[in-house]
C-alpha cells in the first residue's frame, strides 16, 4: 500500500532511523526537523502525521492539521510521560501517543493497526448512504450533517429539506411542492413555514447556497 507518512521528529539521527524503517515497509515519508517548517505542508494531506511533542513544533502542526484538514489521523511521540501532552494530544484528537524510548518496530506495528483501523471505517462509510452537497455530507442513514466545520444538529424537518433540496440540486421547487413533500398532502397551514424553515436551517448551515425564487420558492446551488 502506498501510505504516505508525514513524520516531524526533532532528534536527526532518530528521525533517519524511523524514516528508514517506514520505508522498508513500503510506505512514502517525508520527514522534517522542527525547524524545516513542516507547517508549510499541512494542506497536503498526507494518511498520517507522526509529531515529536517536545517542542512547539508538533502542537502548532497538530493545530493546522485539525483546524485545514479533515481525518488526517496524528500519533504523537514524547520523551517523558508529560500529562499535558498526552491531554493536549487527546483534545486535538491525536490517534495515539508513544513514548520515547521506543523501539522503531512498535511505533511501525502501531501503524499497521492504524492502517487497518482505518479501512475498516472506510468500508463501513461505503456501505453507509451518503450524499455530498456543496460543502456539506448527509448521512442518510444516521441521519447527521457534517462538514470539513464539524457536524450540525438539525431538527427531523430540518433534515428532510436539505435532503429534498440536495436530491433536486438545480431545479426550483416551489413552496406547495416542498410541503407535499415534508408535511405530506393533508397539509392546510400558510405556506410560509417552508420560509420558517428554511430561514432556521441556514442559519444552521451558514454556508449552504440556496437561492430565493421571490414568490415561487428556492433552488438550491450545485
């Protein structure tokens, strides 16, 4: 498998060490020392980043990965058992922390179980119906909005109308067809709760793109 590892490790002669060992398993790496700003190379979204904790360095690129990427897994190297690391590292929401000394063999095993999880969550998100629109995923089937921003409560109606609007991505619905289809037929309210509504879940979804047909309806923007 063509796994490429970022891995940010302070001590040069380690580093080499590790890089080495990665590479006999066939894996891409890209190391850098702390002051080879690998800050520069987050946008790049590799499968992994290894971060050497002992220095500002690893925090400030476990930062930018989690505030630039999305589900870019971090394992976190430190020489002491630093409680503030391991916390910093969890609420970042590092894969793991290893302390040093480690054997090279086990930070690779640690990877190989990383790698494994991994795919096991990417065949369970095939299986699971999801639509993307614009910047946003809908998970059908847990019924949960989500973006590079994090995920967004909507109530049940919320949800069926970014659902009909994503389904008919270009095309106007007008205000009678959106309520057939989420109130149903037996519907006899003003038709301006479809405006209610809408108004409530942009203010949810900030940067969704529905455009405003002036007394017909809206037309979501592909």
């Amino acid at each position: 498998m063509d796994y490429k590892i970022y891995l940010l490790e302070n001590n040069a002669a380690f580093r080499q060490v590790l890089a080495y060992c990665f590479e006999q398993e066939g894996w891409n790496v890209q190391s850098f020392g702390e002051t080879d700003a690998p800050l520069a190379r987050v946008r790049e979204c590799p499968d992994l980043w290894i971060l050497d904790a002992d220095g500002e360095a690893g925090f400030r690129v476990m930062k930018a990965v989690k505030e630039q990427t999305v589900d870019v897994p971090i394992i976190l190297t430190s020489e002491k058992e630093r409680i503030i690391n391991r916390v910093l590292g969890l609420e970042f929401g590092c894969y793991d922390v290893v302390i040093k000394p480690f054997a090279p063999r086990e930070l690779v095993l640690r990877v190989h179980r990383l790698i494994l999880e991994h795919a096991k969550q990417s065949s369970l998100a095939i299986d699971r119906q999801m639509i993307k629109l614009q910047n946003y995923f809908i998970d059908l089937d847990q019924r949960v909005v989500s973006s590079d921003e994090g995920n967004f409560k909507l109530t049940s109606k919320e949800f069926e109308l970014l659902y009909l609007l994503a389904r008919n991505q270009g095309l106007a619905l007008s205000r009678e067809q959106i309520i057939r289809a989420i109130w149903g037929e037996d519907y006899y309210g003003s038709d301006r709760v479809v405006d209610d509504l809408m108004r409530r879940m942009r203010r949810k979804l900030k940067k969704l793109r529905v455009e405003t047909l002036y007394g017909f309806g809206y037309r979501i923007i592909a």
